[in-house]
C-alpha cells in the first residue's frame, strides 16, 4: 500500500538527521528540490561573510592575506571537501570554476597521454554530458590535434575504451536523468583500456559517497553551489591524483599555483602538488561563504557522513518515485530516471507521456507557484519520445524530508489533476538556470 | 618653502572631491596607501551582498539568476567599467581572473597573430612586468610556438618593434615603480611595426584615465580589486577591441560564453562579441560586491569624473614627493618613482640610500605599526643599486586627503629619525602580498 503522509511523519520523526536541516534558513512555504542546481543558504553564511567584508578586509585591510587566512582558503576548504570525495588532505584545492579546473585537468591529461601513448588521440565523453564540459574538451581537442568524441548511450561505453582513447571524460551523476556512473568499475575498465579518466563531481560532491582514492581515479573537478551549499556561482574544487600531479604544467599558470608566489620572479616555477592548479586571485567572499557550505556537509559527519546522507537521499528518493506512480501515473507522469538506485544520483527526473509530453514547461511553472522548485530541461522537440522534457527533482537530505516529499507529489497530482498548468501565465517562457 | 599641515588641510577644505570619502568606513587611525593592492570597503557593499545572500539566494533561490539579474551581472558592471577605460557599452565583460582573462586575450591574440602573419613569433613584454601576467605568456608561448621576450628597461622597446613581434603585452602602470607607458603612443607604435597589444589595466582602471577606443588598442584586462574598491580577489575585466572580438575563440570556452547557454547543445557556438570571454558561472557574492566598488567610482562623474580623480592623484603624489624629500632625504630616502608626473600612475615609491639600503622591510613594518599603510617589495638582494627595495605608497584620490599625506610623511620621518625601525619585531619576515 502506497505510504500517506502520516507514514512520512513518522519518518521525519524516526531521522537522525533531521536535526542538520536547522543549518539552514528555509523559505516559509517552500519545498526546495533544486538543490541540485543550487544549493540553499547556510545559517552560518551571512555572518561569516559579514565578518570576512567588515572586519578582515575593512577594518585589517590588506593584513588579512595573512592574518585571516585569506591565502590559505583555497586549500583549506579544499582539504575539507577532500573528505567528502575520498582524497587526502593536500589533494585538492579550490579555484575558479568547475568549467576552467575542466580546462587544466584536461589540458594535463592530454599532455600525459601525448607523452605516454602519442597514438590516442580521442576524447571520449557522453552526448549527454554538461555542455560547459563539452565545450571545454571542444576546445582542447582543437588545440592538442585530438578529437572529442561523444557517445549517445552508457552501452556505447565498453566499445569506447579502445587503443585509441587517451582520456575517458565523464560527469559521474548525469545532469539531466540523474543516472550514475560506477566510479570504481568504470575507472577500472579505462585503465585496463590505456586511458585516463576524468570524473566531473558536480552532481556528486555532497550528495553521495565518494571515493576518488579507492577507484584509483586520476582527475576529478566539482561545483561548490550544488550540493556544497557554497552559493550562487561559488569557486569549484580540483583534485589531482598524486602521482601524476607534478608531471605537467597545467596552462592556466597564474602567480597563485607558482612554488614562491610572494617573490615575483619572472619565469614560472609550478608549485609542489595540487597548488599548481591555483590561477590567479580567489575570489574571497565567494570562497569564504564555500567553506560555510562545506561545513554543513561535513555536520553530518558525527551521525553517520555520507554514507548516512546517502541512504536518506536514497529513501527520499524511492518514496518520492513510489508516490509520484502511484498518484500521477493514471495522469501521465513517467519516470525518466534510473529506477535502480545505486545507478541513480541524488535526483529524479519525471517526464510526461503522450497527449501531455509537451506539457512538462507548464507543469513546473504550476509547481513553482505553488512554492515546489524543482527544474525544467528541455528535450529534443524533434523526438520526443527519446528525449522527453524533464521536470527534474533534486533530493537534498540535509534539509529535505519526508513529509515535503508526500506534499510535493501532492502538488503535482493537483496541478496535473486540476490541469491547473494550462493556465497562460505558465507557459510564458523564460530564461532557465 | 615646505608645505605646512595647515596649508594641507586647507586643500582638503578646498578639495571638491572630498565628499566621496564618505564611501567608505576606513579604520579609524589608519592612513591607507595600499589601495593600488586592495581597494578599501565601501560602505553600501555589506549590505548589498547582504541582500543578495539573504533575499535573492535565501529566499528566491535559483530563480535569482533571472528575477535578481545574476546573469546579467557581468555584462551590466563590465559597462561601468567601460566608462572608466573609454569603451563602449556591451565591449567589457567583468569574468574569472585578471590571469585568466589575459589567457584568454593572448591566446586570441596569439591565434590572430598566426593567422595574419605567421612569420611573427615573439610575445615581448617588460621583465619587471607583475609575475602572473609573465606566467601566463610563458605558459601560451609553450603552447603556441611562440617566444616570450622581456625586456629590461622601456628604453628596449623601440627595438622591440620590429618584423618578428607578434604581441606587445604590457601593463600600463607598473605594479612596482609606478612608471606609466603613453597607452595612445605606444599602442600607434606597435601597429606602425604591425603587431597587437594587450594592455593591462591592473593598476590603471579607476586610479587615471583611460581611453582604449581613442589608442586603437586591440585587448585590455585589469583587476577589480585594486583601484576599483571590489573587494578581495574580486573578479577582472576584458575588453577586446570589437574588430577583433569575433574573430576567433577564446579558449576558456565555457557554457556562459555560449551563444545560448540555456538550450545546453552539445557542440560550442561562441556568443556574438564580447560574451565568448565569459567562462563559467560567475562567482556571485564577489561580482556583486565589484559591482559596489565600481560604483564608487563612477560617483565622481558628476564631480569631473576620472579627469578629476587624476589631477587630484598628481596633487596628492606630488605632495607626497615634495614632503618626503625634504622631511627624509638626509635620512636616507630616495625617490624611486618616476618624478614626471605623466609617467607615473597613482603611486609613488620610496627607497632609501645606503647604509640603509637593507632596511626598507622594517621601516615599512613600523610605518604599518603606526596605523601608516603601504606596502614593501623586495630589490634583488644581488644588485640593490639597480633594483632597491621599495616602499610603496598608492594614493587613492576617493579616499584619501592632503592632511593624511602629510601625516604619513611625518610618521616616516619620526621612523628614521628615531631609528624606530631598527626594533626587533620589524624585522619578522612574513609573507608579503
């Protein structure tokens, strides 16, 4: 029997993680399942980044390179996501964006693979990747003499790792249906193939158990503003495996990855380690409200870390899949995620069948008015069928609970039941993060 | 005769300018010379990243990026600063890192360079040159096949100018003697000898006037941080000339420099102008603190504007040489700057003579004890004749008054005099930014 709502209120009082949703301030009448996109506002934020703006830099100025850290920030968070990804400290730091750590850790690895195997010369990564990935790799292809190729299906994957493959790209948790990667397994099969594997965590990093170390990864980049909490646009994270960190320059060499930064001397001499992979300046404010972020991941650390978020977002999930076919499948709701969930990230996606597949933009305008923020993704409006719009749902167990699932399918059956998304005002169109 | 502290502060009363100091909450008993290395805080940017922390990221959440405008943000400040640097609106985006961007311009530059004449093969910028900006050329030279050549001394540069440069990459106002490059003049200079230019504006935007469209200058980047009030490692600048901006790609070909970022295509299509230098997502809290900083600028349009803002940064300089040669000559101060004022930007720099050739770390360190903010730079400890030590005094004319001046003068006198510098703890080393 399908669960009601007073089951989830049990299950909301039987969570011994609930607690670690007062880290944050919630908007009244909001259920937020987007925290997949961006991450919500910590507590502790406001006044961090209040205390960074009017004391560290208005008050001690300059100073505050040193005496408030500010030069150390880069690694320090990065030491601390370090224990969400499964690398150790001085592994991995913060800088710029996950599009541009892309950049170096690409570029590196294309220099390796020039080295070591000049005959590959392909880039492998999913059609379906995030497009700032493909872009980045477009880029560098065109620069190395490789070539990117993309493939439109997981089963496209095994053929994929031939004597030809310099470096396998792949974003562990696809962005739009929510399907994950076998770090371990897959990382294993490249290997076996010749290749070096690059893993984007930007759907990873916070939201599920991690282990770069253990799978014997060799590059990884993540998003701060997802499940990081670190705020909007907030500086990503890269790390390198060490063995292969000092072997190559990474082109994007500003005075912050040099090894003596502070005596500007003219010729670039890398720094030891993952610090080559600093640029320029970071950007404080931004990296400090990061590191707030983070805390609150690694809150959950005293009840159980990861692997404790991971079973919530796991049973999150499967009761938000349960409910949704049970009250919205006779209405036209699909389900456009993996059912399976250890081959599923922290979201699931919807999709709506036919007569109503082009409905799916209204739908989540509908849900939005009514206070549940989720996200819209295009298809293909050429076919459909195989790529439908998705109404994509992110599950956060820090701060999501059980009850607010039950009430968000709630809505979801009333806007479809009611067909309160015909309405004009939510088929205006606008831009979509 | 030797200008009083009266007659100083009758030029504060006279002073027009004046009322922009109440921009800032500025420490009290500080007299801050390092604004050409962090900017100070103004005062309306702790509560507008308040407001964006808590209304627009806490409670609108994701749709902030179109209901607040985040994603027009770098567009809408890169305008102001193109008031500040004569360009036009929609020709400078604000983005990343004064590094990056010029990664980003030089490899533009670099690809024009190859495509127009591809005999040319050097990059020729200046030794002394800020150490990123030669990181940067070292790292595309490797890549493109090119050669960084620097020069010692300006005297070198008419030389330079010859059939094998490619790009002449200077920064107009050098980070360490303050010496100004003629933008207009050289610019006319290394287009008569058929190369580009890229200027770098990391101490020029905000501190003098600037006219790219009247030098013909084809890329210009600079830093968000200094003269510009933004605030730590807030974001830079880029300009390209709009002849060349769609020339080709920039290779940080992030999905924000897409030409439609939110359909999420697969292949890269580069946005029409200025927009390809975008990268990735733009760090938010930071750009909309920039956003306050470059405000406080553009405040004293209404006063005379930059043109004001500069004659008042000569006066204030001038002052300061004028005081501290003949308060500190016999003390063994000297003045290492250039004492034209046109060949100098909003800075002006101290050595001192032998003996106390050595002594410069620890005079500053007392300076700083005394509330007197500059900052110190290393000679080559090999050759101090040639490359001094030097004490380093920017004179910020939003904020700064003739009284200060010469109380800072007074506080280096007394330093010397007392032989104050010579105390023990001015002369822990500690790192210095």
């Amino acid at each position: 029997m399908t669960r009601t709502r007073q089951d989830c209120q049990v299950l909301d009082d039987e969570d011994t993680l609930r607690e670690l949703r007062h880290q944050f301030d919630l908007p009244p009448g909001v259920i937020y399942l987007d925290g997949n996109s961006l991450g919500v506002l910590p507590r502790a934020t406001a006044s961090r980044v209040q205390e960074v703006m009017q004391r560290e830099w208005g008050q001690d100025l300059i100073k505050s390179w040193n005496t408030a850290g500010w030069i150390d920030l880069p690694g320090r968070i990065g030491d601390k996501i370090g224990r969400l990804i499964g690398v150790k400290p001085g592994e991995c730091v913060v800088a710029d964006s996950t599009s541009l750590n892309l950049y170096k850790v690409l570029s590196a690895a294309l220099q390796m693979a020039r080295a070591d195997a000049p005959k590959r010369r392909l880039i492998v990564s999913e059609r379906s990747n995030f497009p700032t990935d493909l872009y980045i790799a477009e880029s560098l292809a065109r620069q190395h003499g490789a070539e990117l190729k993309l493939i439109d299906s997981v089963d496209e994957l095994p053929a994929a790792l031939n004597g030809d493959l310099a470096v396998l790209m792949l974003t562990q948790v696809n962005y739009r249906s929510g399907f994950m990667h076998d770090m371990a397994a897959v990382t294993a099969a490249a290997h076996a193939a010749g290749a070096l594997v690059i893993w984007d965590l930007a759907h990873s990093a916070g939201a599920h158990e991690v282990d770069l170390s253990g799978a014997r990864a060799d590059f990884a980049v993540g998003c701060g503003y997802k499940y990081l909490n670190g705020g909007p646009g907030a500086p990503a994270f890269v790390w390198v495996n060490p063995k292969h960190a000092e072997r190559f320059w990474q082109p994007l060499s500003g005075w912050l990855g040099h090894a003596a930064p502070f005596q500007f001397t003219p010729n670039y001499q890398p720094a030891p380690g993952i610090r080559r992979y600093i640029a320029g300046t970071p950007a404080i404010l931004s990296t400090a409200a990061l590191e707030c972020g983070v805390d609150t991941v690694l809150a959950a650390e005293a009840l159980g870390g990861m692997a404790a978020l991971r079973k919530k977002s796991v049973a999150l999930c499967e009761l938000f899949i349960e409910l949704a076919e049970a009250r919205c499948a006779s209405l036209g709701i699909r389900l456009s995620s993996p059912r399976e969930a250890s081959q599923r990230g922290s979201q699931v996606c919807l999709s709506l069948a036919a007569p109503l597949q082009e409905a799916g933009y209204a739908v989540m305008q509908a849900l939005i008015a009514r206070g549940v923020i989720g996200d819209f993704r295009a298809g293909d409006p050429r076919r459909l069928e195989q790529v439908p719009h998705i109404l994509r749902f992110g599950f956060t167990p820090l701060y999501i609970g059980y009850a607010e699932v039950f009430d968000a399918v709630e809505h979801l059956h009333a806007v479809l039941a009611s067909e309160e998304w015909r309405r004009p005002e939510f088929h205006q169109q606008g831009a979509v993060t």
